[in-house]
C-alpha cells in the first residue's frame, strides 16, 4: 500500500503527519522526508534534533543531517551550528552542489549564502540543562559518555517517550523512496564528534530498486555495523524490512562485543526500514523504542520488538 511514512520516536507522529500530507497530495518522497523532520527540528521540547537541542561539552549546540534520494543523491551536514533546518540545508547541498557532505563552518557559511539566517539553537530549558550537567560529577571528562551517561539518558528515554534521533523513510504514490536524519547528536558529546545519522550507509540508505532505512540511538554502534546499508542490502537479498532490521540489530551487538572500547550492553540503537511496495518494519537492540508509521490514512505509534531484555547479561549473549 502506498504511500507509506514511517519515523523513528512518539515526535515522528507530528513529522509523518507532514510528509503524509505531501505525499496523499501526490508529492514526492523527498519533499516529504524534508517538510517532515523539519516539523522536529523546529520543536523545542524535543532535546535530541535541531532548535532546543540538548549541547555538547563545550555547551555548543551542533547538528548532523542527511538526505537521500531514490536516484542515489545526497546531501549531508556534520557539526553545523545555528542553522535550526539542517535537513534543508543537507537538501540544498544534494540540489545545487557536485559534493555530498560540508561540514562545520564550510557547511555554515554556505547556508549563509543561501539564505539562511542564523539564530541561536538554545532554550531556556537546554540551557538550564547543560548548567545542571556542568555542576555534576558526571561532566568530569574522563567521565563522558559511561554508562551513567547513558543509563541517565535510558531514564530520558523512558520518561518523555521523545528522545533521540529522528529518522524517516516515506514511498511516494510511484513507490520512489527517500530518506532523511537529523539529530543534535549524543547530549554532552566531545566538540567535534559525529555520530552516524549525516553519515550515508548508518544513519540512512536508499535504494531506489529496493527502499530504504534510517537509525536512531547510538551512532557509534551504528556507524560500525554501517546499520542501514545492511538493511538495505538484507532486503534485497529477499528479507522482509522487519526481518533486515532486527539482522541489523544482532550484527551491531556483535560488533559492539568485539569491540571493546565500547562494551556496554545499556546501549540503544532502533532502526526503521520501508521497502519500495509499501512494507515496513522496525527492530532495536533494548526495549523502549518506539516508531511511527502514517500509511492507509492512518498515524500510529508502535513499540518496536528489541532483542536483549533488561536483565539479559550481554556476556552470555
Ligand atoms: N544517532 C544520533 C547520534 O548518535 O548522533
């Protein structure tokens, strides 16, 4: 069934309610996946994407986004600041350049040039936030990014239901897909580092023989397993979109393993994935993740099925 719209997290129900509105109008997939996260990078109380973005270390809010089409064409943004529609910006770069990806100030003073107007991305509740980070134990460098980093962010999680990364996938009325991510990264990040959502093959894939899929949760894990490209490909080889997300998922706790650097069974990361007929699927590696999917004219917020239980003991696995 076409069209199909499916985001990552409870804030991609207003998201696919904009791309939705666009693609039963007849529009394409890529204008969809660009109007509708915009809808999150523009909303304050959501802490993980664009305007009210939670900082980074140095309290600097810096944003990551990407797009892609069914032709196979990119635009990606990594560590921009005070541009509040990255994703915008990421689609101007995917229109009007011969490059992919600008980053940091070069990706700035392109948006500058091309109309965007600069504005400060912190609210009075991120703010208040960073200060209360900066006053704990836990912003001690060495500290950064534990496993209370992250167990306080599970909490985040658990709490508001709105956290993270938003990822989106749509097929259009001629089964085109697109995709689109964009996110403020891990809250407290070292300045400078990047996750995987503007980065093509983990944050997002498409092709437009086969569909597409987008991550959310920890960019880390996700960059390693080049998590999207995979489910892509799974799906290719015959797997259904729920099937290649949840292959996804065991290939990126198999790397965290081995991995030791990074060994920490509390981490999360979800995927979505929607194919070129219309199907769709999701799968996490813990509990807690939820999806959106607009499709046949109706909204709904779905948990998604995750493969460690709470108590599992990850040595075991
Ligand atoms: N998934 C977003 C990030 O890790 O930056």
């Amino acid at each position: 069934m076409k069209p199909v719209v499916i985001s990552t997290w409870k804030h991609g129900v207003d998201a696919n309610k904009a791309a939705y509105d666009i693609l039963k109008n007849g529009g394409n997939s890529l204008d969809a996946v660009e109007s509708g996260v915009k809808i999150a990078e523009d909303d304050p109380e959501v802490l993980s994407v664009g305007y009210g973005g939670l900082p980074d270390a140095d309290g600097r809010v810096t944003l990551d986004a990407a797009i892609m089409d069914w032709k196979a064409r990119v635009g990606s943004v990594i560590c921009v600041e005070n541009i509040k529609n990255p994703i915008s910006l990421a689609r101007l770069i995917l229109e009007n350049t011969e490059h992919m990806v600008l980053a940091g100030d070069g990706a700035y003073d392109y948006a500058l040039k091309n109309g965007f107007k600069p504005e400060s991305l912190m609210t009075e509740n991120s703010l208040k936030r960073y200060k209360e980070w900066k006053a704990s134990d836990s912003s001690k460098p060495e500290e950064i990014h534990t496993d209370d980093f992250v167990l306080a962010k599970k909490k985040d999680i658990n709490a508001d239901g709105n956290h993270d990364t938003i990822g989106m996938v749509a097929v259009d009325k001629s089964g085109k897909v697109s995709a689109s991510c964009t996110t403020s990264g891990m809250a407290w990040k070292l300045h400078g580092r990047v996750g995987d959502s503007p980065i093509v093959g983990a944050g997002l894939y498409v092709d437009g023989e086969v569909g597409g899929a987008a991550s959310t949760g920890r960019g880390e894990e996700c960059i390693r397993a080049c998590g999207s490209f995979l489910i892509v490909e799974m799906m290719r080889m015959g797997l259904s979109p729920k099937e290649a997300c949840r292959a996804a998922v065991e290939r990126v706790v198999k790397l965290n393993l081995l991995s030791s650097k990074n060994r920490d069974h509390l981490f999360q990361v979800g995927f979505i994935a929607l194919n070129n007929k219309g199907e769709y699927g999701a799968f996490s590696v813990r509990s807690g993740f939820q999806y959106a999917v607009y499709s046949g004219g109706k909204n709904i917020l779905y948990d998604s099925e995750y493969l460690i239980d709470e108590e599992y003991i990850i040595e075991d696995l």
